[in-house]
C-alpha cells in the first residue's frame, strides 16, 4: 500500500511563529486531505487538497501531486494550534495516513 | 447539516467480550469509513461500506466485521476482545472523495 511520511514529527514554536509541515507519499493519490486532531480526539478537516494551493485564514496547504508531496503552513501561530496534525491520502477507497506531526505552540 | 455521530463515546469491556459500535453519517453520505487509532499504530483502515456493500477493507482479522443499514447508518462489531483492541475507533462519513470524523468511541479492553 501507499506509504505515508509526516515531517517533523514533533514540532515546538512561540506564539506567533510561522510553521511548515510535511507530509510526502509514495504513489499517485485521488485524495489528500489534512486534519486537525484535537486533543478530545476529533478529528477536524483543514483541507480538501489533491493537488494545487488552497487558503484558509492563517492556514494553507499546498500539494504537488506530480512530486508527491504536500506542505501545511501555519502563520502567526496560536495556542489553540496545538496538537496534531494528520496527512491522509487516499487511492482506490483505501485511506492512508502518516504519523503526524505534533505542534506545541507556547505562550 | 448534523455531524457524524457515534455512539458510545467511551465503553469498558472484558477480554473475551464483544462489542457493537454505531456510526450515524452526515446526512446524504452514503460512504462510511472505520478507522483504529492506537499509540503504536497511529491511524488504521478497518473497513469502507457504500449503499450497504463492504467496498474496501483493511489488515485486520476476521473478529472485526461490520454492516451498513438502509438509511447509511453503520455499525462495526469487534468479538473475543483482546486487550490489544484498546483504542479510538473513529467513523468517517463521505459523499465523494472528502471525508468527515465523527468524535469516536474509546473502547478500553480489561
């Protein structure tokens, strides 16, 4: 099955910093979708992203799917920020997800 | 639109016991997806139903099963529990491509 990298696995920031989060796979995808765990478990959609770049507030997701890889960027990060972050790809109904990555994002 | 529901939220269980957990989609999704999160494993595929019929299914041994009803609502059934079984079992709901998580149930196997 399709293999799933996130990078970094944890990652620590001040308030206010920006971030890039990682996450490569390792065959061609009909899906790719970022998510937002929080810290009751649910996990929360960011991006609905194949391919291309998409924008929300102080989030944004860029994916080259011809490269296989797909970037997170957090700006101005907030303490609510915190917890992890999942990449998920899917291809023939069969959903893959990485490792995540941890934020913590302190005061 | 409603989320996606599951109920319980959290469960206790003996070894050896079974366990019947439901998932109520977003309404007009006819796809749900189970997923098993643990520590060591990170987020796994159990299983996708669409229009009542299993579509895709993960490494997972025969004790996990589940079922898709009429009206799109799912259940997964786990028997003979192990204490390896400990963990969130989340739901997902789609209508194409995107999916949608409910809260999960934590199951704790004793």
């Amino acid at each position: 099955g399709i293999q799933v990298e996130q990078s970094p696995p944890d990652l620590i920031l001040q308030e206010g910093a920006n971030s890039t989060l990682r996450c490569n796979f390792s065959d061609s995808v009909n899906n790719l979708q970022w998510f937002h765990q929080n810290p009751w478990g649910q996990l929360i959609n960011l991006f609905y992203i194949p391919s291309g770049t998409k924008q929300n507030g102080r989030l944004s997701a860029t994916t080259v799917a011809t490269e296989r890889y797909s970037l997170l960027y957090i700006s101005s990060s907030q303490t609510t920020d915190s917890g992890v972050y999942f990449c998920a790809v899917d291809r023939n109904n069969d959903m893959r997800f990485g490792a995540g990555t941890r934020l913590t994002v302190k005061p | 639109k409603a989320g996606v529901t599951q109920t319980p939220r959290y469960l206790i269980k003996t070894r050896g016991q079974q366990v019947t957990l439901s998932c109520s989609p977003i309404s007009g999704h006819r796809s749900v997806s189970w997923y098993q999160q643990t520590p060591g494993q990170g987020l796994q595929f159990l299983f996708e139903y669409f229009s009542e019929t299993q579509r895709n299914k993960g490494n997972f041994p025969g004790r996990f099963s589940g079922r898709q009803f009429s009206n799109s609502r799912s259940e997964m059934n786990v028997s003979t529990l192990e204490l390896g079984d400990s963990a969130l079992y989340l739901c997902a709901s789609s209508e194409s491509y995107e999916q949608y998580f409910g809260p999960g149930t934590r199951l704790t196997v004793t």
